[in-house]
C-alpha cells in the first residue's frame, strides 16, 4: 500500500517529541517523512533534514512558504498530512492554515493555547472534512484500549471513583537552583506554554485519560494549584477534584516537581462490581480488582482481550511496547481514517478532545485563581 506524505512544523535537532512522532509514523508503517519546517533558523533545519536524509528542496523556511510551495505541486508529489511539534502557542495558528490549505493534521497537546481558539478550529475541521488527531499518546497503548472497552461493557458495574495520577520531577531540579537555571525552558514561559505548565502539560493528559476510558465527560472541577516557588509564573503543582455524571467523584494529582519521578501516570476507576488500574511505567499490564475473585491481569498480544486492544500492539506476546508503539497506534488511526477505511471509536483522539482539554485547562485555572471554588465544564 502507498505510504502517505508526511510534513512535520517543528521538532528539528535535540526535540524530544519531534523524534517521536518521527518514530511513531515509521513503526505504523502508513507514512513517509517528506520535509517541512523544522527550525525558525532555516540553516539549522535545512542541516536537520539533510542529516534525515531528506531532500532540503523540502524543507521550507516557515509555514507560509511551505503552502505555498507544497500546493504548487502536482497532488501525487505534495505533503498530504502534517505533523505539529511546536511550542503550545504555535499549535492553532499552524493548524488552522494547514487545514484550509487543505492538508491533514497530526497536532500535539494541547490543541491551543485558549478555548475560543480550540472551538474555533473544531469549526474549521468539520468545515475541511480532513482528518485532524490530536496527540493524547496514551490513548494508543492497547491496555488503555482495553481498559476503555471493558468499562463500555459494564464489566465494572456502577462507577463510583476515578482517580488519576501524573507526577513528574524533571523541573524541581531546576527551580531549586538559581533563577537563570530556568530560562530558555519555554514550558515555564506563559508567552509560549499557555495559561498552564503543570496542568496544560501533563494534567490535561490524566484528565483525558479518564474521559477517554470511562467515556464520561467531566462536568465540574475545583482546583488548588501552586507555582511552589515565588518567581515561578505558572503552577508546578496542583490537585483537581472532578465531578462526572451520576454524581461520580475523581481526582486529578499532578506534579512536575516530585523528586525522583520521571514519567509516573496512573489511572484507577473503581466500581461496584470490580475495578481497573493501569500504570504507564508498566503499560503492558492491566490489573481487575474484585472484592469476590482474585486480581485478575490482562497483556497485549492475548486472544482474551477486545478486538480493539488486539488491533493495537505490534509485537508477539512477552515482548514490551512503549510510547513509540503508542504514538504509532495514534497515527495508524489516522492513516485509517486519511484512507477512508473504517476505524474502532476511540482510534485516535480528535478535534473535540481538543476542546475538553481547553476547557479542563482554562477552567483549572480561573478555579484556582477565584479561591478554589467549582467551576463549570
């Protein structure tokens, strides 16, 4: 099968996530990486793509010259999907030019940096009839899949909790020295990050996690955030309480800050009849709690699971995936849906998603900043 033309704005030389969505459409197998814009210094990026292999005809000096010159091609030879890696605040602005130049998109979390931005762009790809995903990774883990499609079954009975963990401590290091040891880290400047650091980077993807699995959506939160040091200007910090449907309790725990953690994601949804823990540091295994039975443990690659989890690992059984293989769940939705084929619910995270996680951000926010009081989703 012809592989797609991939485009990538963003994640040049020594960017974590630009070499992971690089990782990810090649372990899918759907897409060919063409060319794009990979730095704002044009030498750097055309030296980057030259390093990729890429033809440097390909890689363009920004976004504008990159339509423009994409487009003048004949539609066998030009870029069909582009991939996001920018700083937040990059995100809508790019998105929503590629979309009406006509080009599919692949964009990273969050959507935008503000919730009329992000309705905004749902209007625009529901206008554009492409396919848009949005990078929640976790959602492509196939115990994640599991757990959503045995919580749809009714398996756990009523829910009564949901409880999600995202603790990190790659910053505490840094703002534990001098003031200077910061700068340049554009996930602390709310000029490129957003309203957010903590809850805009990593809260928003167990907020996600819990709609994703339980398929509720969150109707209120209340929120006590903190920036744990004074010259720090966005939350390092913070603990969400949720309220879902059926007057169903949540908790959201999330930290950039907590010494020695590195990449530490958890979710629980406990209910009447049984409940489900997975863990991302340990994402093959998905635990069944039961008061009446013993802990049962489900793993890829087993004729046990759903057909969705079954559809999504790579590898034979005893062999572990990671957030590559993850990543690459994400995209082989999206290749799924840019073909027209069918997709299972929940292949890929979408525009709407987008929204939500806005929505949780902005609203996280202004909770805590009004004196931890309940705000409306």
């Amino acid at each position: 099968m012809k592989k797609i033309k991939l485009g990538m704005i963003g994640g040049g030389t020594g960017a974590f996530i630009g070499d992971a969505h690089r990782r990810a459409s090649r372990i899918c197998n759907d897409f060919q990486l063409i060319g794009g814009v990979f730095s704002k210094d044009f030498e750097k990026g055309k030296l980057f793509a030259a390093h990729e292999g890429l033809d440097t005809h390909r890689c363009y000096p920004d976004l504008n010259t990159f339509i423009e010159r994409e487009m003048a091609l004949s539609a066998n030879e030009r870029i069909e999907a582009v991939s996001i890696v920018t700083p937040n605040a990059l995100h809508y602005q790019s998105a929503s030019k590629l979309l009406k130049a006509g080009f599919h998109v692949i964009c990273e979390k969050p959507m935008t940096v503000t919730v009329e931005e992000a309705e905004d762009l749902q209007k625009t790809v529901k206008k554009s009839g492409l396919s848009f995903a949005l990078a929640h990774t976790y959602a492509g883990y196939p115990m994640v899949r599991q757990m959503r499609e045995l919580v749809k079954s009714g398996i756990l009975g009523n829910i009564h909790r949901v409880d999600a963990q995202y603790y990190q401590g790659w910053v505490n290091s840094m703002i534990q020295g001098t003031d200077s040891g910061i700068q340049g880290v554009w996930r602390l400047d709310p000029q490129h990050a957003g309203l957010s650091s903590c809850m805009g980077d990593i809260g928003v993807h167990a907020f996600h996690l819990i709609e994703y699995t339980t398929g509720l959506c969150v109707s209120r939160v209340l929120s006590d955030l903190s920036p744990v040091k004074d010259h720090i200007q966005l939350d390092l910090d913070g603990t969400v309480l949720l309220q879902l449907p059926h007057n169903i309790k949540g908790v959201i725990r999330s930290s950039q800050v907590t010494a020695g953690e590195e990449n530490n994601l958890t979710i629980g949804i406990y209910g009447s009849k049984a409940s489900l823990k997975w863990s991302q540091e340990n994402p093959n295994f998905l635990y069944m709690l039961s008061d009446t039975e013993p802990t049962k443990v489900y793993k890829p690659a087993h004729e046990y699971n759903t057909q969705f989890a079954e559809a999504s690992h790579m590898m034979p059984s005893g062999h572990p995936e990671g957030i590559y293989e993850a990543l690459g769940n994400i995209y082989k939705g999206m290749a799924k849906s840019i073909r027209g084929e069918d997709t299972f619910d929940g292949e890929f995270p979408g525009v709407l998603d987008g929204v939500r996680g806005m929505k949780f951000i902005k609203n996280v926010v202004e909770s805590n900043k009004e004196g931890n009081i309940w705000k409306e989703l």
